[in-house]
C-alpha cells in the first residue's frame, strides 16, 4: 500500500517492455535478513541506498507478477534533450551510494532529483517536508504540470480475480488442480461437458496460478518449465477465445492526498464537543478508498482533540496503526491483520491510555463490499498494565466511489474478569478529491469506579487533505 515509484526510460524500440528501468532502493535482501532488523534499519539509515537500471520487463516481474502489485505508468512530458541531461547525471551517480531512510530519502525522493535534473524549472522537492509517500510524488508531478497520460498494468493477482469471475463455479478449482499437477490436462481436453471457452478461461488461469507459484518458490523450475509447456501447448489447440477485459480502476493520483486536518462537532451523553485532529499520513478504512487499495490501512502520528466543558483532552495519538484486510478468495486463501500502537480512549475508563495490540483474522468480499472477523491480543497502560483479547466482526459496503459505510463490532475480555463491549458506525462521502463530510456514532461501556455506564458519541466531520 505504502507504494514504490521509479522511472521508465523509453527506447527506440515501440514496446515499453524493452524499455530501461531506473530504480532506488535498500542495498539489503529481505528475504535474507530478521524482518524487524531490516524495517528499524530501513527507518533510521542503517543501509546504502543503491541505483540500478534494469529492463523495464525484470521489474514488472517483480512488483506485478511476484509482489502481487498493480502498475500506474504516468507518461512524462519531457523533451529528448532533457532526457538526455536526466541519463547523464544518471550515470554519473553510478557506483555511487547515499545512506537510504524508509520515510523521507527513500526510492521516490531520489526520482524527484532526477526529474529535477533533466528540467531544473522543475522544483518538485518544495511538496515534501517530513515524509515521502511515493504516491505523493505522483500528486506533486500532477501538480507541475508534466503528466500527459497515464496507463494501468493489473498485477497476477487482479488477473487471477477476474478468471475467478469468469470461470463457473463447478470449475473453479480445476485451475489450481492443473498448477498443481493434480489432474491431467487431457480430462479437460477432452470432456465434452464444458464448453469451448471455458476450457480456454480454466486453461489461462492454471498457466497464471503456475507462474505465481513460480515466482512463489512453490515449484521447482524443471517442474514449473515441464508444465507450463503441457499447459500452454493444451491451450493453443483450443484456438483464439475472448480477450480478457480487465476494467481499469479508479487512477491513484485522482485519490485524495496524505496529509490530513479535520473539524468536527457532535453530542456525548447529552453535551456538545468539539473535535480538531491532523493526521501527517496516510488512509485509514474510514477515508475514501478511492485510488487506494481495498481495506488497507497506513496511519503514522494520527492526532485528535476533543473540547467539551472547557476541557481539552486527547481523543487519539495514533504512532502507528496499519490494517491489511486482504479478501479470500478461491486462489488466494489470506490471513488479514492488524496492529496499532498509540494512545486511545477504547479502554474500560474515559482516559486515552496506551495501547499496544497485533490481531489476526480473515476477510472475506464481493462488488458490494466486504466482511471481517478479527482476533486482537492487545494490552494497555492504565495506570498499570492490562492486557485483554478482543474479538471484533466488521462490515464495509464501498460499491459507490463517492461514498461508503463502516461498522464494527467489538467484545473485548481483560485479565481482571471484566468485559466490554464496542461498537461503531460510520458514514463517509468523498465532495471532492481531497474534501471528506463523515458521520460516526461511537458506543463504548465503560467501568469507573466500580460503576458501569455507557457512553455514546454522535459526531460529524469535515476533514480536508493536502
């Protein structure tokens, strides 16, 4: 979700394919390293930053067809000789390193200085101060005015997507039956109940899941070369089908921006409040998921206020919250999760205290939206230390661009034998781009002083994104 950006160099050639690639990024194999080794070295500069350039085609194997990512390509309005300029001061940083930082000189701020180099006018740094998001840089060259068009390449993953769409449902595993070698070609082939172009979608789709299990290390390349040929050789004898027709979704950069203020007001329990917040990154569920990826969470240093009988108090500091609720499917069986760390005001009293939790769970989705069932070990700072479980059901309809609904329902079970129950639903329109109008209703039990009472929240909020 948190993006990559790199540039494309055209050649003389007329397939973008056989294009160059140029890329910066982490001089460290992650897949080789501790995970959180490699993220806290990644955040504070324990590593050089490496440029490489490479044919365009490796790339989009990696991102596209390894990571699971969809590709935006924005097409840049410069001339050859800038081009020109841009190549040079390219191989001029060869050999070259600079210490890499995750959040701010990472892979999209050094793109940034190439463009600058190929057309000095150009001052596209002066957007960023703190982070930056690689989408970000998209919206700053949107901006400058340099983007002439843009063009979508859907990942492995989206393409699998829509074969599941495609194929009936009597059918559907016969893909993963044929990448797996667990049902010879020939009884497809040769089965006179399924029609012609069902045989061509279940044949596409068994050579697909057979390269991602490739590009997985799921398979052997002996194995994977050996049956690929059988598969692709079965799928020419069936002759020409339709063509797979993936519909392009809604342009990233068209999505709203990172940086976020809101105002608000509401009712709790009977008295008005106000409520001020600024959110330095990213999305969380409850924006518009427009340009974004679907039921995905980043938030760092996430702040809220809340001002009711001449009292100021913290209603969240989120450090970090991310979400990946990442719908089942037939191909791809995933494991959602969760983790936030931060001060809230979901606790059994009325304080934002600390809290601390990573959950697990499973999604589930269609074109209406979709539903989750969580588990989150969690524990808080309340004076002292508690730890509790919570279990949570979520339900988010997100069919229409311009708006969507969530609510979520909680129980939570501390160690001290108390329980608590959580609920919360939302109401979201997208105005514009980067303008947001949201309704919530919050409804949390509460336990002071030995004394149970519950606490109900009516708000509405305007939030704005730059």
């Amino acid at each position: 979700m948190f993006g990559h950006t790199f540039l494309r160099i055209n050649s003389s050639y007329n397939s973008k394919l056989l294009s160059y690639a140029v890329n910066y990024a982490a001089d460290a194999n992650p897949d080789e390293e501790n995970a959180v080794m490699f993220a806290i070295q990644g955040l504070f500069g324990g590593y050089f930053g490496k440029y490489s350039m490479l044919p365009y085609y490796e790339k989009l194997k990696e991102y596209r067809d390894s990571e699971q990512r969809d590709i935006w390509e924005y097409d840049l309005e410069l001339n050859e000789e800038e081009v020109l300029r841009m190549v040079k001061h390219i191989w001029e940083l060869n050999e070259t390193h600079s210490y890499y930082y995750f959040f701010t000189e990472n892979c999209s701020y050094n793109m940034l200085w190439f463009l600058e180099a190929a057309r000095p006018s150009l001052n596209l740094r002066k957007y960023f101060r703190f982070e930056v998001i690689p989408l970000e840089t998209a919206h700053a060259t949107k901006a400058e005015g340099i983007i002439k068009n843009s063009f979508y390449r859907p990942s492995k993953r989206t393409t699998l997507l829509k074969y599941e769409e495609l194929i009936d449902k009597e059918y559907i595993r016969l893909p993963i039956m044929l990448s797996n070698s667990a049902l010879n070609v020939t009884e497809i082939i040769e089965n006179q109940e399924i029609e012609d172009q069902q045989k061509r979608y279940i044949l596409e789709a068994s050579i697909e899941l057979l390269e991602y299990n490739f590009s997985k290390s799921k398979i052997e390349k002996e194995k994977y070369l050996e049956l690929f040929h059988v598969l692709s050789k079965a799928r020419a004898s069936l002759g020409q089908g339709k063509k797979l027709e993936i519909k392009t979704p809604p342009n990233p950069i068209e999505s709203h921006q990172a940086i976020r203020a809101s105002v608000g007001g509401g009712v709790r329990d009977g008295k008005a409040i106000g409520f001020l917040g600024v959110r330095p990154a990213y999305h969380d569920l409850e924006d518009s998921n427009y340009g974004f990826l679907r039921g995905t969470q980043i938030e760092f240093l996430n702040l809220e206020l809340s001002y009711r009988d001449s009292d100021l108090d913290v209603e969240e500091a989120t450090i970090l919250s991310i979400i990946s609720l990442a719908q089942r499917s037939e191909f791809f069986e995933n494991l959602s999760w969760r983790t936030k760390f931060g001060w809230d005001r979901n606790s059994l009293d009325t304080s934002a205290n600390f809290i601390g939790t990573v959950g697990v769970g499973l999604s589930w989705g269609n074109e209406f939206g979709y539903t989750y069932i969580m588990a989150d070990p969690l524990f808080y700072l309340a004076g002292e230390f508690k730890s509790a479980i919570g279990g949570s059901i979520g339900l988010v309809f997100d069919k229409h661009s311009y708006m969507s609904t969530n609510i979520e329902a909680t129980r939570r079970w501390y160690d001290s034998g108390e329980e608590q129950n959580l609920f919360a639903l939302s109401q979201n329109f997208r105005v514009s781009q980067n303008i947001q109008l949201k309704f919530k209703y919050d409804y949390k039990e509460r336990a002071l002083f030995e004394n149970s009472y519950n606490e109900d929240t009516l708000r509405v909020y305007l939030n704005f994104y730059f």
